[in-house]
C-alpha cells in the first residue's frame, strides 16, 4: 500500500513537473504534426498511401517522445540531485523505475494518436486490425521508454543524453523500416535493423495496417517483449552499479 | 542495541581513501556529532548509512537491521537532510513537502497536515505556494530539513544544516534539531562549525582524512583541558611587559604574550588574579579585565587533531549567535 502511494504520486509529480507544462504539451503535438503533415504532402497519395505511412508516423512520433522525456525525468533529476531522494525512500529499485517511466510510456502511447487523428478526419480508418495495432502501439511504447531509461541512465549530463539518444533515434528513422521495408536496405546493413526493438514494432504495426508485415506477427510480439525486459534489467543494473556507489 | 552501528568502514574513490577503518555506534535516542573539516569523508560517511553508498568493506546496522548488503531494509526508518537544498525547483513548497511524504507512504491527509505543520513551524508558511525554485538560500535549507523529517522518522541524519546561511535562521534551525531529539529522534549530525557540535551534540567524533581520531562526550574530551587554569590578563595601554621579571615573581605560572597588551596565565594551580593585578599595578600598568578561560571544543580539537582550526573557525565566527 505505502509502495503504491509512492509509485502512483512519483507518475502523478512527473506529470505536473514535466508532461503537463505547455511546452511538452504543444511539443508533443507540433512534433507528430509536423513529420505527419510533411509526409502527406510528400507522398500525396490517396487512402492505400495513407495506411503505408501510418504505422511509421506512429512509431516515429512514440520513439522521440518517449526518449527525451526520460532525459529530464531521469538525467536532469540525476544532476540536480533531487533523484538521491528517490533513491533514500523506501520503495524498492524496481517500482522507483516503473514510476518514473510510466508518465513516458503513456506520453509516448498519446503521441502516437496524433497522426491518427490527424488521418482520421480525411480517411476511413475501420479497416485497420486496432487489436493488433493498439498492444503493439504499447510495446513500442515501452520499449523506446526503456531505451530512453538505458540512455538516461549511462550518461550524467542531460546534453549527453540527448546527443546519445539521436545517435540511436536518427539512424532507426531508417534502419527500422518505418518507411520503407527493410529489404531495400544494402545486404550489409540489414542485419543492423535487426538490433533494433522498433523494427519488430513497425512490423506489426504494418501488419495491422496493410498486412505488409515480413514477419509472423507472434515472432515480432515476443521480440519485442524480450527487449523490453532486457532494456529495463540492464537499466536496472547500471542504475545499481552507477549511482548507488 | 545502537541506532546507527558503523563497524570498520572503508570506501575508496580511484585513489583517494574517502574512509578508512570508520567505526562508531550513535544509541537510541542521542544527538551524536560528526566533525571534520572539508573532504574529511563525513558526507560519505552518510551516504553509506542511508543507502546512496556503498562500502567497498565493513558493516552497517540501522536500528538492529543489518544493511550492510540491503541498504533498502531501513530506509523507512531514516530521514535525510542531505547538504546540498535537492528538492524540486518546479514544485511550489508545499507540493514539494506532499510528494516527499508520499514516498514514504503518508496518506494524503496526514501529508497535507504535516507539511502545513512544519511550513507553519519554519515561517514557511507565506512561501508555502512559490516555488522551491525561487526561495533564498536559507529558505531552501529549511524547506530541505522540513522534507527530511515530514514522515517522523526515528533515526535522522543531517549534513551540514546550518551551512552558509544566516545567524537567525541558524538558531532557528539549532532550536529544531534540539526539539527533535528531545521528543526521542535519533541524530547523527556532521558540521565543521565547532560551536554548534559544542551546543548541540552529547557525544562527538572527530574525523578527518577519512579516519576517526576520536570519540567522546563533549565533558570527557574538554576535562583534560579543563584540569589545566588559563587566566587572561589585558592592560590599557599596548605596553611592552619585562616577562623576566614577572616570571621570576611568579615561578610556578607559565607566562606568555599572544599580543602587546595582553597576558596568558597558565598554572595546574588555581590562579589567584588578586595577587597578578596588584603586582601589574604596582609597576605602573593599568589592568582593564582579568578573565578566566574556559577551555573549548576547538582548543580539543587543534590538540587532538593537529588541523589548526582557521578555515573552520572563520566559517564559525559566522555562525555564532
Ligand atoms: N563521488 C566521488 N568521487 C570521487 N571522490 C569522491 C566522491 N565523493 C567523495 N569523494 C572524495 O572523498 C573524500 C571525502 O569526501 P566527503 O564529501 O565525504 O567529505 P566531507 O567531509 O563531507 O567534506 P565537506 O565538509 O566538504 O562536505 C574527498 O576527498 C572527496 O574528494
Ligand atoms: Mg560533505
């Protein structure tokens, strides 16, 4: 019980301090907008066009929300010395993490909706398998909160994280197969794709949207799971190993 | 049972030995006091107690937990005030004091309670809706102690509260951690101001280059310096005294001169000042003030420690009243 009123008020003080200001509000908005807004206009095309471009517009708008919100929720706290107080309560290690990313994981999770809001108004949308969609959406959510958290955590400044956080986000735009499907990457870099939690991510997601997956759906599921839970022991560890001295 | 047992204690940072062989027990209920000047490890020697260290060897107990391998086990136990002011700059105070309450599981109308409570107690209570952010340095400081001791804890470890802060504020701090300790809370308190282990403190350990030279209450490591009698002497007048003739009047006194106008008696004798001043008057000074000194902690603690206390009694003249 007392570990709940912990857990539930470190997501509820996140919120006020950070997600909920208007900056990270409109941040959250404008961003998904703009990639969504450029690709339309880009690709021009018509319904088929729109469920291609979906699934990557919602993995990409998850990735940079969830990932530089962990670097002021965690680094910046980290710097400023007022995460010691979460590390001095009497909650254990575990649940401090869950807490602190869970504010991330549902920004990540709404920030995908902004492009589907946005599609919704000139589309019909009912095709789309959303029982598919939706879990997948949350995986990807928590996988890129994770990454965010694995980045946040291995690094003490908060420009650190973020300049280590684009080293992985800018070359996944491309190596994920957001876009465009990873087989017409070079031979030599596909490979790449594959260390990547979003690409098993993106693949679902296109699954859901257009059947344009190249994997078995459970395979993705799976892998996609396994990351997560890699992602956050391995934070778990650094964070023990790093700041627990 | 101790509160607080620190067995063997060490910790290195690459090369430097931040604590060596540190070892101490702080029993239920008493106000125990670390000095040490800068560096001398007293920070991590906290930060290892509460659980945001670990030592690279020795043992540590809180309150009959060993938490040695699972510093977790006692952390809600403790209350830290930590010697930086890290609380939340976007929360207002009174948010502030809520949420850290609620890490310790306090429901939200207990958290309420206490933090208008304690803003009331600090002459918080007009900042109580700004933002921790905007406070001055001694607001900060006392916002910061009022987070560490929201959820009532038993044991409660301060570093270095009054730090760079103001006279009143100071005292108004010194009168709290004095309440608190009354009321049965456990301290561990670590400053480099002299003055206020003095006052405050039962027992004290010296630290210093990582290593405790020694531990004791204040009456026990002031007696030796007090079987000593030390009489101060000041004339009106800068003059230039004849100590030979003044030694060979009074053989069994040691004599000396810290400056032009003033002489330091000292005698394992009770020193009669009656005697001293007729003699001065008679050839031909004027005696202002002849005054018995009391031995201090610091004159222990150069004695002991060997660091002339300069850096930290600038910092004490400061703090002092
Ligand atoms: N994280 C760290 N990395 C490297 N060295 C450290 C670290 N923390 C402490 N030290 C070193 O350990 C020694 C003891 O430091 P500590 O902070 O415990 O001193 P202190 O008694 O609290 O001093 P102060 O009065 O200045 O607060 C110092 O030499 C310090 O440089
Ligand atoms: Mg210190």
């Amino acid at each position: 019980m007392k570990t709940w009123i912990a857990f539930w008020n470190i997501i509820l003080k996140d919120m006020r301090a950070y997600y909920l200001k208007p900056p990270n509000i409109s941040w959250g908005i404008i961003f998904p907008l703009a990639w969504t807004g450029m690709f339309f206009i880009r690709s021009g095309g018509g319904f088929d066009g729109v469920l291609d471009l979906l699934p990557g517009l919602m993995a990409i708008s998850i990735l940079f929300g969830t990932t530089s919100m962990l670097a002021v929720t965690v680094t910046f706290e980290k710097k400023g010395k007022s995460f010691d107080r979460l590390l001095l309560a009497p909650i254990p290690l575990g649940v401090l993490m869950l807490a602190k990313t869970s504010g991330a994981i549902v920004f990540g999770i709404a920030n995908a909706f902004v492009p589907v809001a946005m599609a919704c108004f000139f589309f019909d949308l009912s095709r789309v398998g959303w029982l598919t969609a939706l879990p997948a959406v949350i995986l990807i959510a928590v996988s890129s909160t994770f990454l965010g958290l694995f980045i946040a955590v291995s690094v003490s400044e908060v420009f650190e994280a973020q300049t280590f956080s684009n080293f992985f986000r800018f070359p996944m735009i491309f190596l994920c197969g957001l876009f465009f499907p990873i087989e017409r990457l070079p031979f030599f870099i596909k490979p790449l794709s594959y260390i990547f939690p979003l690409t098993y991510g993106a693949d679902i997601l296109h699954g859901a949207f257009n059947r344009a997956h190249i994997m078995p759906l459970g395979l993705d599921f799976v892998l996609l799971g396994a990351f997560c839970v890699f992602l956050f022991l391995w934070s778990y560890r650094n964070i023990k190993k790093r700041w627990i001295m | 049972m101790g509160a607080i047992v620190a067995e063997k204690l060490a910790k290195r940072f690459g090369n430097v030995h931040a604590l060596e062989d540190v070892s101490f027990k702080v029993s239920k209920g008493e106000l125990f006091g670390f000095l040490g000047p800068n560096g001398a490890g007293k920070t991590t020697t906290i930060n290892i107690l509460t659980g945001l260290a670990r030592p690279d060897t020795g043992a540590i107990s809180i309150s009959g937990i060993d938490c040695t391998h699972s510093p977790k086990a006692a952390q809600g136990l403790i209350g830290v005030v930590p010697d930086e002011s890290n609380l939340y700059p976007e929360l207002t105070g009174f948010d502030n004091l809520c949420f850290c309450a609620s890490l310790y599981g306090l429901k939200k109308s207990d958290r309420v309670s206490r933090a208008a409570e304690l803003l009331r107690s600090l002459g918080l209570a007009e900042a109580a809706s700004r933002k921790f952010g905007g406070y001055s340095k001694g607001m900060k400081r006392k916002l910061t102690i009022a987070a560490g001791i929201i959820h009532n804890p038993p044991i409660l470890f301060l570093d270095e509260p009054t730090t760079g802060i103001d006279v009143a504020s100071a005292r108004q701090i010194r009168q709290l951690i004095s309440g608190l300790n009354r009321s049965g809370t456990t301290i561990l308190l670590t400053t480099h101001y002299i003055e206020e282990a003095e006052r405050l403190c039962s027992r004290i350990a010296f630290i210093a280059s990582g290593k405790i030279i020694k531990t004791d209450t204040i009456e026990n490591l002031i007696q030796p310096a007090k079987e000593k009698n030390v009489m101060e002497i000041t004339l009106s007048k800068r003059a230039k005294i004849s100590f030979e003739s003044m030694a060979s009047a009074f053989p069994n006194l040691s004599l000396s001169c810290p400056e032009d106008g003033r002489i330091r008696v000292e005698s394992g004798e009770p020193i009669r000042a009656g005697v001293l001043v007729r003699y001065l008057e008679e050839n031909g000074h004027e005696v202002m003030e002849a005054r018995r000194i009391h031995p201090s902690l610091e004159d222990v603690f150069v004695r002991i420690t060997g660091i002339e206390a300069g850096a930290m009694k600038k910092e004490r003249e400061k703090s002092i009243l």
